[in-house]
C-alpha cells in the first residue's frame, strides 16, 4: 500500500521567492518556471549540437550541389586581377606592348582555343590575342619567336592539360617560356587547366612550374555551361589594358 500525504508550506507563495540569480531576485517561486532542459546538461548539449549538425550537413550539401568552392576561387581569381590592375596599368602602359595575351597551347588543345577561347577574347573582349600558329614569323628561329610574342604580350596564358605536358612542342616552348616569364614576375602568368593535372605527370627540369601550380591560382575551365560567363568575364578582366596605337610584330 502506497501511502500519499499532502504538505502544506507556511506562508505560501507570498513567503517563497528568488534570491539568485539577480535577474530572478523578488520572483515568486509559484511564478517562477524553468524548463528541463536548462538543468539537464546532455540534453541541452543535444538541442545544441544535432540542429547545428543539420545546418552544417546542408550547407555541405548545398555547397556540393551549386560548386560553392569553384565560385570562391573564381571571386578570389577576380579580387587579386583588380588589385593588381590598379598599380600596374600605368606601368605597364609604357611598355612596348602589342597584345593583351599570348596563348600557349598544345595541337590536341587547338579546337577548344579557336571554339572558346578565341571567339570570348578577341570578338566578345576585342582583345588582341597572340598564338603560335598565327603570329609566329616564318623564318625566324622558335626560340626567337617564343621570346618576341611573351615580350610583346601583357600577359602569357597556358592552357594546361594532359595534352599540353606530354606534347614535345610544348616542352620546348614551355621551356623557354619559364626562363623569360617565370623567372621575372608569376602575376604576368594566367594558368587555366581545362582538366586536373597531378604534380607528378610535371617533368622535373620545369621546376619552376610545378612550385607556380603549388602555389597560385589558376582558372580551372567549368564543365557547367551556367559557369562559362563569369569564367570569360574574369579572363577578360585579367588581360584588359590600354595597348599603345603600334603595329603588330613582324
């Protein structure tokens, strides 16, 4: 048998009220009422942590679905052009420069320069573009062609591939280009990789790549139409400047 038995406090509710914490001092204890939760730490801590989890998931989730992290590294790629744009423009103006890119390439690449990068510098940007198998002079030695377009050039852009690093051609043109452009300034250098290239498919003598492509960014072309737009604004943003009214080399 179970006994119940009723107890009657003295003075209640007028007598029994808060003393802490000072938020509560004077508050009645009948009016006074506190939810479990707040005295139960595990609790609390699972109220706290398994929201947070599901944000943290979704977010992850949403990330991977619209490619959240192409985007920061294209706004990155974005925010350090115009950076730079601004205190090299005037310097660069005085330079006797003939276009706004020469563009290194491999043969097996060509289709995708003359379909996309081409038509979105040069009819879209009104850009002025230099590549070998148009602006390279007969009669003059590769070395001696190579030197003369990356000077006359306000930047050089490689277009990186599985292509580009097994074709010999460009070995050697990569090669000279490394001494006359890497060893002088990188922010002159556009890297685009139009598919991921591990270090290791990187000869060695090309050192001073490999440690370019540990450290800088590089545009990686998207194989999401929606991306193509900010990916040429950018590129053309990266090569603008005023050339001076000269003619091109011959």
């Amino acid at each position: 048998m179970v006994s119940k038995s009723r107890i009657t406090l003295l003075g209640w509710p007028d007598l029994y009220s808060c003393s802490e914490p000072e938020a509560l001092n004077g508050t009645l204890l009948e009016e006074f009422h506190m939810f479990e939760i707040s005295c139960n730490l595990a609790l609390l801590l699972t109220a706290i942590l398994i929201p947070l989890i599901v944000i943290v998931i979704s977010i992850a989730v949403l990330c991977k679905h619209f490619d959240a992290p192409w985007y920061l590294r294209m706004m990155w790629q974005w925010t350090q052009t115009k950076q730079r744009a601004k205190t090299k423009q005037i310097l660069e103006t005085r330079r006797d420069l003939a276009y706004n890119a020469f563009v290194s390439y491999s043969q097996d690449d060509s289709s995708w320069v003359k379909e996309y990068l081409l038509p979105n510098l040069e009819e879209m940007g009104k850009l002025k573009i230099c590549y070998h198998e148009r602006n390279f002079i007969a009669g003059k030695s590769i070395i001696e062609n190579i030197i003369t377009c990356i000077e006359k050039s306000y930047k050089s852009i490689f277009v990186l591939s599985t292509n580009f690093i097994s074709s010999e051609w460009c070995h050697y043109e990569l090669y000279f280009a490394q001494h006359e452009l890497l060893s002088e300034s990188s922010e002159n250098l556009i890297l685009i990789l139009l598919e991921p290239i591990h270090q290791h498919m990187i000869p060695s003598k090309y050192y001073k790549l490999k440690d370019l492509m540990s450290r800088k960014t590089y545009m990686e072309w998207p194989q999401d139409k929606n991306k193509h737009k900010l990916f040429w604004d950018i590129l053309r943003s990266s090569i603008e400047i005023n050339l001076p009214e000269i003619k091109e080399v011959q």
